[in-house]
C-alpha cells in the first residue's frame, strides 16, 4: 500500500510536469505566432488549451493577428498605388527621411540624374549637390512654411533651374518617423525664354531709339530754327527724317512678321508648287539692280525636283530676304548662284543662296540667325538693315520642317542653304 500511494505522488508528479512542459510549450508557440504575425491553429496536440481556459486567449491573438495582417496589407497597397502615383507624374520626385538618406524616387528624377547608380539609401546632398538646395531644406525643416523656391544645379557643366517644394509625410520605412517629400519641376527653358524675353526687349528697345531719336532731334530743329535754314539744309533734316521713319516702318513690320511666325504657326498654307518656277521669278525681279558688265545671277535646278508641298508665299520670302542681303551687305558680287538639289535619300531639297562677296568672319558665323545680329553694325544700319531678316528666314524654314546653314570664307564669298521637306500635301493643307 505505501509503495502504491508512492508510484501514484510519482505518476502526478509526471503529469502534472507533462501538462507543465505542454501548457509552456503552447505559449511559446503563441507567442512566436504573434511574432511571426499568423494565426495558432489548433491541432491534436493543442486541443485542450481550451479545456485549460486558453481558448479565449487564443482566439483574441488571432484576431489580433488577422488586423495587423489587414492593416500591413492596406498599408502596402497603399504605398504601392502612391509609388505608382508619384512615378506617373513627370516631376522628379524623391522621398528622403530625417537623415536626407533617399527612401524613393521616380523614374523622372532617375532619368535627371543617371550617374548615381541605386538611388535607394543614397544621402541626398551626394546626388543633388546643391547650396541653395540646401539652404531651402534648411529653412524648411526650420520654418514649415517655406514650401516652395527656385534653385538651381549645376549638372554636367550645364546649370539647370528647378521649382522645389517640400512636405512631410509618414515615414515609409519605419512607422513612427516621418518622411519628406521633395518635388523639383523643371523650369530651365522658362527661365532661358525668359532670358530670352529680356534680351528681345532690351534690343527692340535700342533698335527703336536711334530711328526715334535722330527724328526727334531733326523735327524739333525744323520747328524752333526752321526760319533760319537754309532751303538744302530743311530738304536735308526732311530726308533724314523720311528715311529714318522707313527704317522704323521695315523694324516694325519684321517684328510683326516674327510674331506672326510665332503666336500663328499653323497660319501657313502649303500647297504643291514649282520651286523652280519661284527661283526664276525672284531673278527677274532683281535682274534690274544688277550692274549689267560686272554682275550675273545663275540659276542650278536638280531636274528630278517636281512640284512639292511648301508654302510659296513664305519661301518666296525667304529667298528675297536672302538675295536682298547680299544686294545690301555684298555689292561688289560678280555671280550670283541660286540652287536647289534633292538629296540621296530623295527626303529633302537642298537650296542655297551663294555669292562671291567679301564673306563674313568665322568669328560671326555661329550667330548670324540670331535676332538684331549684325556683323557690322554700323554699316548694316546706314544700309537699311534690321537685324530680323536671317532670324525670319531661319523661323520660316523651321515651321516648314527644315534647317538652316552658313558658309563663308573673307574675300571668297557665302553661301546660305536652307532645306525644306520633299512631300506631296493637298492644296491649303497646314505645314505637319
């Protein structure tokens, strides 16, 4: 008997370790589960844990887990459609955290910036090395209300302007901290048109002075010392005035055909057209200013060229321009050449405007298309000449699909080329 009741305290003592050891183990795989953020399933080994009255707890960690499952998922979904978001958008746009470590960025600000390999982890500073960059985040992370700035970057030897604008937002790596998000949007060609503007603005206004002034000047004295001139001397203020006045007429116009170019593109009207036709007619009506013993036009057609899409109104102007600058700026021509050939790939007519002047220095080449450029200024104004007529030239060759070249060599002459697009169009049909 008292060996009985001994191997029975044994046999509890074993059970009651067993269910121990069990219940332990049970908990530890509860709490793994809540770890690992699944649900505890019960099974053949686990089944009475509710006997035990752990049935309830149980049931509340897997709800638990359930919501942090639902939570995690929305949250990653919503992370994805905002990733999906801000890479449509064409701004560059970067995510970086409160050690200016890159936590995003879109595929615009990898495209502006391709040398820096993963962008991810990456310190911002080492990317976008920027002072006013810096001293915008700076103000922000100071003052919140400095959101928005122009800065600029200096990028491959190329300064580039940005409009960046920065807000907080929760942090996407870890859920306590918090994030900024850095948009720069692109404003390098409005702040080079702005230039641009400006330099416009400051050459018309010169432009118009001097026609203004010198009028100004001669009809004042016509007005307070009329009574005392002379009858050559009044003739003379008169003429003075009267050519100025046309000078001022032809700036005005030539800007007026610039805007025009500009504001009403799609103003042309292309129809099919001989451009031969257009070349002949041009040298009849400047064969009256050639002096007759010393100076020729010729006249170089491709044969195969045939009656092709372009706006005969504007090319015509074009080579009136051209042949009018080598009248005013090349008097002492001997042969003018106008051509026209079709290339290789029969695509485009090559035409071109060629003398035998005095040239122009390579100096001046790279700039001759440029608005008010002269090369010699004070000459091209006592002949007359605005500065806009390359400018248009090269504006009207461009609207219709083309380019423009120079060639010139001092004391052998130049030569101007254009090229325009060999196509067929339907009569009035706007310049594709």
């Amino acid at each position: 008997m008292h060996w009985f009741l001994i191997l029975l305290c044994l046999g509890l003592i074993l059970a009651l370790f067993a269910l121990a050891t069990g219940i332990r183990r049970q908990i530890r795989q509860l709490e793994a589960s809540l770890l690992e953020k699944r649900r505890l399933l019960y099974g053949d080994s686990t089944w009475w844990l509710g006997f035990l009255g752990f049935g309830s707890l149980v049931l509340t960690s897997n709800q638990l887990v359930d919501k942090l499952r639902s939570r995690s998922v929305e949250k990653t979904g919503r992370l994805n459609q905002v990733k999906s978001t801000l890479g449509a958008i064409q701004e560059a746009v970067l995510i970086f955290d409160s050690a200016r470590r890159i936590e995003f960025a879109n595929q615009p600000a990898q495209r502006l910036f391709p040398h820096s390999g993963v962008m991810k982890g990456t310190r911002l500073d080492a990317i976008l090395r920027s002072s006013s960059l810096l001293e915008f985040l700076d103000a922000y992370r100071e003052n919140e209300h400095s959101k928005r700035s122009q800065i600029s970057l200096e990028w491959r030897g190329e300064l580039l302007w940005f409009e960046a604008s920065c807000t907080e937002l929760m942090g996407l790596s870890e859920a306590e901290s918090v994030s900024t998000l850095l948009v720069l949007h692109d404003i390098t060609r409005l702040k080079e048109l702005e230039e641009v503007r400006r330099e416009f603005v400051a050459n018309v206004s010169h432009e118009l002075r001097t026609p203004l002034t010198v009028i100004k000047g001669f009809a004042e004295t016509l007005v307070e010392d009329g009574a005392t001139l002379t009858p050559e001397a009044q003739n003379r203020f008169i003429r003075k005035i009267v050519n100025n006045a046309q000078r001022l007429h032809v700036l005005v116009e030539d800007l007026l055909t610039l805007s025009r170019l500009e504001s009403r593109p799609d103003s042309f009207e292309c129809s099919e057209a001989s451009l031969e036709q257009l070349f002949r007619e041009t040298i009849e009506n400047n064969e009256s200013r050639l002096i007759i013993k010393s100076q020729t036009f010729a006249l170089e057609v491709d044969p195969r060229i045939q009656p092709f899409g372009f706006d005969p109104y504007r090319i015509n102007q074009v080579l009136d321009n051209l042949v009018e600058n080598v009248f005013r700026y090349a008097p002492e021509f001997t042969r003018l050449i106008l051509r026209a050939r079709l290339d290789d790939a029969a695509e485009y007519v090559e035409c071109s405007v060629e003398d035998d002047g005095p040239g122009i220095p390579e100096k001046d080449l790279p700039h001759i298309f440029e608005r008010f450029y002269r090369v010699d200024k004070g000459r091209s104004r006592e002949r007359g000449g605005t500065g806009l007529g390359l400018s248009i030239m090269k504006h009207i060759v461009q609207l219709h699909g083309g380019a423009v070249a120079v060639e010139s060599t001092l004391g052998k002459g130049t030569c101007i080329r254009f090229s325009l697009p060999y196509r067929s169009v339907a009569p009035g049909a706007p310049i594709a």
